[in-house]
C-alpha cells in the first residue's frame, strides 16, 4: 500500500497567520511515520511554499493525496480555501465550504444556533457605512440603548481577535474603532458573567457518530477582563479538565450543546465551541469549525 502524502497547509492571508504556523508546525511534528507529509506554507500575502520553495495551486495539489487545513481565520476558515480544494477535487480535513462559512460568521451562526434552541446573549450586527455616517451621535446612541456592558467583536474572525469589552462610553468608541479595522460589519452582545467553558467534538470516536470531549474550564489571567487573544496564546490562562468546579449535570449539558452546534451548522470532522456557564444558564459564543 502506497504512503498516503499530506498536505499540511499553514499560514495565509488573515490576522490569525502566527497561529496558523504553530498548529501547522504541530500537526508536523506529530504525524505518525505511516504518512507523508508535505509543507505548504501560504504567505501573508497569499504566496504559496511548498517545502520552502515557491509553487502554486495547481502545481502542488496534484501531488498531495489530502490536506490537513491548519490556516486559522479569514481564507482558511471561512470556506474560501475550502471551496477552492472542492474545485480540485482535493479531499481535506474539517468543514465543507459551506459549514465554514456558516461557523465563521457569527451571525450566521448564532441564527442557527437559536434555530436549534440554544441560548445565545442578545445582540445585533453594525456595519461601518451606518458607523461612519453617525460618528459619535451613533456610538453615543448605542451606548445608551444597548445593554452594558458589551462585548464587541469583529462579524467574521476567530482566536478572540479584535473582540473588546466596553463598560464606558469611551470604551465602547474604542471597541468599535478596533473591531471595524478587520472588516466591515460587527457583532455586539450583551456581556454575560459566569464561567467561561469550551467543548470540542469529534465525529465517528469511541463509537459515537458525533462525540463530544469532555468540557475545559478556562480560568484568564488576573489582569484579563476575558479570554482574549494575549490570554489564549500568551501561556497565562488556566485550562481545567476535567473542572472542579462545573457540576456533573452543567458538565453533561455542555456536552450536549457542543454536539448540538456541530450539527446545527453542518461541520464535519471536528470542531469547538465556546460557552459562558452563568446562573442564567449555559450560553454559547461561538463555534470554531478548526
């Protein structure tokens, strides 16, 4: 039986770019010897590298039996890389093109969410035309109509990146400036305090078609107001598992809803989804499809 040759793909064009290198150079260091595997690094700029040297698309997936998709963020995650390996007829790991998309716009999937009977925090969508057009008049007038605090982040990015949390005025101006530099549209939520939880699943393991791993408390670092970005990736944060502190029935009921968003947006392979365990209930954030 011939090696089976994968493609591990790292890099790309968003702002999640140094993460994506770490988890390509994971998956790398960690491939069990049955494989092959081959490096293809994409550049910020969308260059693609195979081995170090320049390629293209058409050039080097040819040459690969699979992709393991390792980019985090926009290009990666949202369907575009996957559409584009459909095109090929290049078989990969995680989401289809659709499921991506649907998981990488959180407005997307916060609809299907509530479809499927989940609890979600309250909250509406603001694009840059109407944000440019009211200037502050528009800041102030959400500030004094939406609940506070808020948590405000970008429509369409992952590793809590451009995600603020605004208890002022001038922190909510702030928020909004910094969301809107990574795209056109926001999402803004009612800011919900509890525990702070994530659950990954994986389909067809331990005999289940779609199974959920046992649920990670997240405790952030002291001079963190949420699991941000630096937290995530800065080694500060605090992972619980199992947790002391989540009963044996929010544990169980974080299960469930993990497998419930999974198939509330289609995903496939694997996926993570993010939880605020309050006394008003277990809320989700989102779901990351990688």
């Amino acid at each position: 039986m011939s090696t089976i040759r994968v493609g591990v793909v790292r890099g790309g064009p968003s702002s999640e770019y140094d993460v994506s290198l770490k988890t390509g150079a994971a998956v790398l260091k960690n491939l069990p010897e049955r494989y092959a595997p081959v490096d293809i690094l994409i550049s910020k700029n969308g260059e693609w590298y195979a081995g170090g040297l320049p390629t293209r698309p058409e050039k080097i997936l040819p040459h690969v039996d699979v992709v393991l998709n390792a980019l985090h963020g926009a290009y990666g995650e949202d369907g575009t890389f996957q559409q584009m390996l459909e095109a090929h007829g290049v078989p990969y790991t995680g989401s289809g093109s659709l499921s991506s998309a649907i998981g990488m716009n959180k407005s997307l999937a916060r609809k299907r969410f509530e479809e499927a009977g989940m609890k979600i925090p309250y909250g509406m969508v603001l694009h840059a035309d109407e944000y440019e057009e009211g200037g502050e008049h528009f800041v102030f007038d959400l500030f004094r109509r939406f609940p506070q605090p808020s948590v405000v982040k970008p429509l369409s990015s992952g590793s809590s990146v451009g995600v603020r949390i605004a208890h002022t005025l001038g922190e909510l101006s702030e928020a909004l400036e910094y969301a809107f530099s990574f795209g056109d549209a926001v999402l803004i939520e009612e800011y919900i305090r509890g525990r702070e939880a994530t659950c990954g699943v994986v389909d067809n393991f331990r005999g289940y078609d779609t199974n959920a791993l046992l649920p990670i408390e997240i405790i952030k670092p002291k001079m963190s107001r949420f699991f941000d970005y630096d937290a995530k990736y800065g080694g500060e944060s605090q992972e619980l598992c199992p947790s002391p502190n989540f009963s044996q029935e929010e544990k169980q009921m974080i299960e469930k809803l993990a497998v419930q968003a999974h198939q509330a947006i289609g995903a496939r392979h694997y996926s993570r989804s993010d939880f605020i365990v309050s006394p008003r209930g277990i809320y989700i954030l989102e779901i990351n499809t990688l």
